[in-house]
C-alpha cells in the first residue's frame, strides 16, 4: 500500500515546521549568549513615560540567515 500524494508532501510539510520549531527554540534559548535585540544598528530610546525600541540590526541580520537557510531548503532548479 502506497501513501497518497496528499499525505506524503503533507509529511514533508510536517518535517520543516517540526525543524523550523527546533530552530526557533534554540535562538530564543540561546538569544542572551548571541545578542540578539542588541546589535549595532538597533535603536533603543526612552524618555519619561515612554520608550521606542527599534531593532533594525537585528532584523537585517535574521534577515539575511533566514533568506540563506530557506533557499537552501527551498531550491529551485
């Protein structure tokens, strides 16, 4: 019996998300260490009663890891 061609690229979906949340846990886990949200390039501001935090160096760096890691997934030939 062999699976059907819904069920199988569903597994395949299944597989990404399971790493992808893998990968997620790890750099939440490990932000501290990697400084994340304090980069060069983030802007943290703050006055009397308000505060503006803007973390442009960290947006480009995840960014660019992350438009590298799904390419390598996502390949197109």
């Amino acid at each position: 019996m062999t699976p059907q061609p819904g069920l199988e690229q569903l597994g395949r979906w299944l597989v990404v998300a399971g790493i992808s949340l893998v990968a997620l846990g790890v750099l939440l886990t490990f932000s501290k260490a990697l400084r994340l949200g304090s980069l060069p390039g983030d802007v943290h501001m703050s006055g009397r009663g308000w505060q503006l935090w803007l973390p442009l160096g960290t947006s480009l760096l995840l960014s660019l890891v992350l438009t590298l890691v799904l390419n390598l997934f996502f390949r197109r030939r």
